[in-house]
C-alpha cells in the first residue's frame, strides 16, 4: 500500500505527479541498504499511471501481488521520487480495517497495569492517568496518510516506537 503522501494537515497540498523528464531515464535511485547496496527501482508506464491515479484521486494506492513481485519497492521509489516519507504496510487476510487507522497496545497496557498492582500503586487518578487509552493509540498507515501532523502528536502522546521517517538519502 503506498500511503507515503505526506504531510497532509491541510489543504494547501503541493501534489506533484510522477514526472519523468522526456530523455530522462525512469529509474529512481534509492536509499543504501543495509548491506551498502544501493538499491534502484524502474518505473514502467502501468506504475507511473498508477501512482499518477492515486496522487490526482487524493488516495493511497493499494498494490497487490505475490511475494517478490516488487510492490515494497515500487512504493518505496514512488515515495524517493516525490520527496515524501515511506510508510510500509503489509495486508493480509487477518487485517481488521480499523487497523489501518489506528491500534491499541492492549499488550502494553495490560502490562502496565500489572505492574502498578503488583507494585501497590492505590492513588485512583494515578492509575487512570497511567491506563488513559489514548497513551496506547497508535496511529495507523492512513492516520498518517490523511493527518500527519495529528499522527505525530499522537505517536509522541503515546511514545509509539514506529514514527515514519522522511530518509535522508
């Protein structure tokens, strides 16, 4: 899925389409791996219309395919190319839509709530003030696709350890 658009806390939008000088070569060049390999990615005429679709709609592009078939990398050279932050989601069957905006860390939560019984932690607003839901709301994909600055404050809010990153190059 790309989502990669962007700061989109208002409506004063900077949409810029994939474009491709006429003699320029469609390849984007991306950040290094890890290994040190730098990775590169082809746009064909189908991708190019695709994202340029999604970009005009205003809307994530949902990309299907088999595994290796390139879609995390065709979002990802989508993403490099317009200059926006990458933000990588996998969908599968057990995928509740409501994950696409948010998640609750009920794990973490739980967690906490353990450890402050265990610990004899009796003050009520204590408690509340550390079992508030919205410390353990973490934005999702199209949280951050359709209000990032929202996102931000809410991932900073709830201390959330996968803020999207713009790479550096």
């Amino acid at each position: 899925m790309l989502t990669s658009q962007g700061r989109i806390e208002n409506m004063d939008w900077n949409w810029k389409h994939l474009n491709f000088k006429k003699d320029e070569k469609r390849i984007v060049h991306m950040v290094k791996l890890e290994d040190g390999i730098e990775q590169v990615h082809l746009f064909d005429d189908d991708s190019i219309a695709a994202v340029n679709a999604a970009v005009a709609a205003r809307r994530p592009l949902l990309v299907r395919g088999e595994p290796g078939t390139g879609k995390t990398q065709l979002a990802r050279a989508a993403a490099e190319k317009m200059g926006w932050a990458f933000i990588p989601t996998i969908v599968d069957a057990r995928t509740e839509a409501d994950e696409m905006f948010y998640t609750m860390d009920a794990v973490t939560r739980l967690g906490k709530a353990q450890a402050a019984a265990a610990l004899g932690v009796k003050d009520k607003a204590e408690v509340e003030d550390l079992l508030d839901e919205k410390k353990y709301v973490i934005p999702g994909p199209l949280w951050w696709t359709f209000n990032w600055e929202s996102a931000q404050n809410q991932a900073e809010f709830a201390r959330a350890e996968s803020i999207p990153l713009f790479d550096s190059g």
